[in-house]
C-alpha cells in the first residue's frame, strides 16, 4: 500500500529542513526526502550564512552547537584590474560578537547537522532518493514520484524545496522552464582551499575564530557579468565565482578557466600562496530574485528556498541560506494553518504568500527587485573597476609633473572609459535598484 504522509517536503537544503522542522514539531507526520547520500552532501554555496532570527527562534542560541568556521568580523569589497586593486574595507568588533551577523560553514557539516534536528523532531529522513515529479489527482498535488523500490509516497502537501532547478515547481504548473533561461542564471565554482589556521590569521589578519568576506568585481571575471570571492574557514579558504551563464557563453571561457586566471591575480596570488586544492564544486544560482520567482502556492503544494528564486543579489550582498530558513519556516507554518482547518487548498495554503509578505524575505525582495537589471550593466565589471583603480593610480604616482585637483582627476580617469550621459544613466540605474 502506498504510504500517506501529512507533508512530503522534497530538498534537505536549509529551505526543506526548516519546514519539516516546524512540522514535525507541530506532530504532523513528515518525510524529507533528499537525493544525496545526506543533507549536504551534494550542496554548495559561497560561504557565509548571514543571521536568521528564524533560526535562532526555532534553536536558540544556535551558533553554540552548529558547525561554524569562523565569524566574520571583516566585509571587504574589491575592484580590480588586472594589475591593480581598490577595496573598501569594512570591520566591526560587534560582528564577532553573539548572536553573530555572519560566519563561515561548510554545507556537507551544517546541513547534516540541521536535517538531524528536523528527525529528532520526528521527521523521517528518506535520503539517496531522487523525486521525478509530482503525483495530482485532477488540479490538486497528492504526492510524488521518487525513484524508489516502495513505490510513490502520498501527502496531503508537498513542499518544493528542491533548490535553484526545482522540477517539482515546473512539473506542478508553478513554475515555466523557460523562465530559467530568461531570467539570469548564474553558473558558479568554488574551491575549498586547505591553509594552516595561523596562516589564515596572519594573512587575513584576524584573530582565532574570527574570518574575513572578501568579494571582487572587475577583472575577476574580465569583464564578464560575475564576481568572485574568498571566505576564510578554520583551516581553509573557500574560493569562487559566480558568472552569467549566457555572458560566459558569448565569451567562450570556461568558469574553471576564470578561476584559475583570478588565482594568478596579483592581489589573490599572495593570500592563497602555498594552500592545496581539498574539493571542487559547481552549481547554479538564480540571480532573477523577485522577477524570477515562480507562483508560490498551489492545491497541495508549496514552493521555498532556492526553487522558489528567493536569492537576494544586489552586487554587494549575496544571501540565500537565511531567506532559505525564512521560507522553509513560513511554508511549515501555512501547512500547520491548513492541517488545523483540513483544508489544502491553493486558497487555503495562499497564507504562505501572506505570511512572506510580512516577513522580510518578500519586503527585501521586493525593494531591490531592480538590482539584477543593474548588475547586467556590463560596465559595472569593466569601466568603473577601471577608473576607480585609474582614478587611484593618477592620485597616489608621483611623477614629477603637476597635480591636478579631485574634479580634474576625475576627469582624467574617465577620459575614453565613459561620457557623462553614461555615468548619468548609470547613477539613475543604480539609485533604482539600491536607493
Ligand atoms: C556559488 C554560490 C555561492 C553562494 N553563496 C552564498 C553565501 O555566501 N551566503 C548565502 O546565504 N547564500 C549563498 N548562496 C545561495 C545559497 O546557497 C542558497 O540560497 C541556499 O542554499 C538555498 O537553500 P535551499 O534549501 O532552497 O536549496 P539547496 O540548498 O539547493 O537545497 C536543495 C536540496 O534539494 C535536493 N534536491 C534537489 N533536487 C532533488 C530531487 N529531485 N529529489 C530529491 N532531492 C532533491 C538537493 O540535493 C539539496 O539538498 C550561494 C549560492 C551559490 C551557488
């Protein structure tokens, strides 16, 4: 006979776990259902998880007992061309202080850990099991399809938290296929690059658990949409890229290419000096945010997470795991409201979307929702890395010659890069989608 559950959530990522989580603890009866050997196993992402409040309501005090590199108490933010570099460099003693607004993890150490507290809740934990589709009964999701030898498994919801390609999405009529190549995409790498902890610290300079977010814009990517980024763990740095799938097609480079060549910058060379290659990995990564999302809720299904494109991507900040959290939690809340009245109806389960849109996963997706017209602007990754290291360069050579003043030098570094009206339209653009 086939097994009936209260809710099958699809996705052991921080969106799946938290909605079973909440679930389970609510008593329904929850199975999460993860195609890796275990949560994490398979997953990847740049490095550092931002604070969830969410989190921190559902396991207080958190960071005490997760598996957590390093808190991040340095933010720095670096435009460069291929010989030289300008940061902005920004630390706060606050930030390695708890609750902790970031750190560093490794997804193989936390999501396994997070999906155990979802089982000692009382989810059953169904792993190394890939989810084909769903299983309707007219409109209306009842279960899914898994590549399984006990057959399909029957809920009176499924929650879609099966990360930036969700299936389960499309094959409900949430979500179209081509909207995933309209919108951006990002193809990313990474690295996890093994260096002695003291190296770290010395490099970094940064004290014993405290870690540094370094992202790059500029020559990182030559000129293709992207960025890159160096994080620092305990005993390794995860080093990566994300870059627009279409841009790096045009420019027949491969992103492992890309890689390599930032590593050979003068400015990265020195910090990853010495450090041995431990894991590599590659992913996707919607860069749509808001303009990309799919319809949220349907009869008997919910959408969360990556697969619902809730990525907050503003060239600057780049947080998905604590919008992950957020969703997983709001969609295990909608189905506790539906299971109290029986009924899951898409009318029913909409309190999903209501709930978001009091939250701040669909404020701030919404307020910067003009970010990803932004950063396709290619002349953010090309001319003003340049003539922010030019404008530098013309400030600090000393050459013999006369100097000019700020306005003069402005003028200066701009000359043959980029004429006033550009500079205009690119202001108005970026005072859109960040002001
Ligand atoms: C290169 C890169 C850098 C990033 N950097 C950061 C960062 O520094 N900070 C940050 O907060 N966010 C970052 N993000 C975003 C972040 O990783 C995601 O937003 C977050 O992981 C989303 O969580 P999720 O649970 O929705 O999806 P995921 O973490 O993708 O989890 C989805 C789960 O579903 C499983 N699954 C998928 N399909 C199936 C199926 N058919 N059947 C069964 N199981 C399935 C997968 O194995 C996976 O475990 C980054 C992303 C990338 C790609």
């Amino acid at each position: 006979m086939t097994e009936k559950f209260d809710a099958i959530v699809v996705g052991a990522g921080p969106a799946g776990t938290t909605a079973a989580l909440v679930m389970a603890r609510a008593g329904m009866k929850v199975a999460l259902i993860e195609r890796g050997a275990y949560p994490g196993a398979k997953n990847m992402f740049g490095g550092v998880f931002y604070y969830s409040e969410v989190l921190n309501q559902l396991i207080p005090e958190f960071w005490k007992e997760a598996p957590i590199e390093r808190h991040i108490v340095r933010r720095v933010t670096t435009f460069m061309t291929p010989q030289a570099s300008v940061s902005m460099d920004y630390e706060n003693s606050n930030f390695g202080k708890p609750p902790y607004n970031g750190v560093t993890l490794l997804r193989s150490r936390f999501d396994r850990w997070y999906a155990q507290k979802a089982v000692d809740a009382g989810a059953l934990l169904v792993p190394e099991t890939v989810v084909d589709d769903v299983i309707r009964d007219g409109q209306r999701v009842i279960g899914i399809k898994a590549r399984r030898d006990q057959g399909d498994l029957l809920a009176d919801v499924v929650i879609a938290a099966d990360g930036v390609n969700s299936l389960l999405a499309e094959k409900a009529g949430l979500k179209k296929s081509k909207e995933l190549r309209r919108h951006s995409i990002s193809v990313t790498a990474k690295e996890i690059l093994s260096l002695p902890s003291e190296t770290i610290e010395e490099r970094f300079n940064c004290a014993a658990d405290e870690g540094v977010a370094i992202d790059f814009l500029g020559a990182c990517t030559q000129g293709i949409q992207g960025a890159a980024f160096i994080y620092t763990n305990k005993s390794s740095l995860s080093l990566g890229m994300a870059t627009d799938l279409n841009s790096l097609r045009e420019h027949h480079i491969s992103i492992a290419d890309l890689v390599e060549s930032f590593k050979e910058h003068p400015s990265v060379k020195r910090l990853v000096k010495g450090a041995t290659l431990k894991e590599y990995s590659g992913h996707l990564m919607p860069e749509g945010g808001y303009k990309m999302m799919p319809k949220l809720y349907g009869d008997g299904i919910l959408v969360a997470g990556d697969a619902a494109a809730m990525v907050f991507y503003t060239g600057l900040s780049l947080e998905g795991v604590n919008f992950a959290i957020a969703s997983g939690f709001y969609a295990g809340e909608a189905v506790k409201a539906a299971k109290a009245k029986s009924d899951f109806s898409a009318a029913s389960l909409s309190h999903y979307q209501k709930l978001l849109e009091d939250s701040f996963v669909l404020k701030d997706l919404k307020s910067f929702r003009s970010a990803s017209s932004m950063l396709a602007n290619k002349r953010f990754y090309t001319v003003y890395p340049d003539f922010l290291c030019t404008m530098m360069e013309n400030m600090f050579k000393v050459d013999g010659k006369p100097r000019k003043r700020m306005w003069g030098l402005m003028r200066q570094s701009m000359k043959g890069k980029i004429s006033m009206m550009d500079l205009a339209k690119d202001g108005m653009q970026a005072r859109k989608a960040l002001l």
